[in-house]
C-alpha cells in the first residue's frame, strides 16, 4: 500500500499576502505572496532555527518545499 507524501497546502482565504501552509511530520513549510515573490519558510517543531527562501513563482516555492521533506 502506497501512501501519498505529496503536500497538502492550506490557504488562507482572509490573508493579504496569500498565506499558504503544509505540514509533513515535524516539518511545518509556509509560502506568503510579498513584493512580487512567493517566501518559503521551513520550520521543525521543537526547533529555534527558521529556514527562508525566496522564487518567482508559486509552483516553485511548493516544488522545492516538496523536495526538501522527499
């Protein structure tokens, strides 16, 4: 039995930076829509450090999110 680890994002319906967030294990991965470009921020619960990158694109941030827990 196969199980699907493909990221399940959550939108926000009510954030003015499109607020999106998906959770894989203690991984809690956020993409935000500000100044023309998608911010990733990777977190691990039970963690202080904080991960950010930046892409062009919506589809990209999610694409490396994807990659970074597979």
């Amino acid at each position: 039995m196969s199980k699907d680890k493909g990221l399940k994002w959550i939108k926000s319906p009510m954030s003015s930076v499109q607020f999106q967030q998906a959770r894989s294990g203690r991984n809690v991965l956020s993409i935000t829509n500000q100044d023309g470009f998608y911010k990733l921020t990777h977190q691990i619960v039970g963690s202080t450090e904080t991960s950010k990158f930046h892409f062009d694109t919506e589809k990209q941030a999610q694409e490396y999110a994807q990659s970074m827990i597979n």
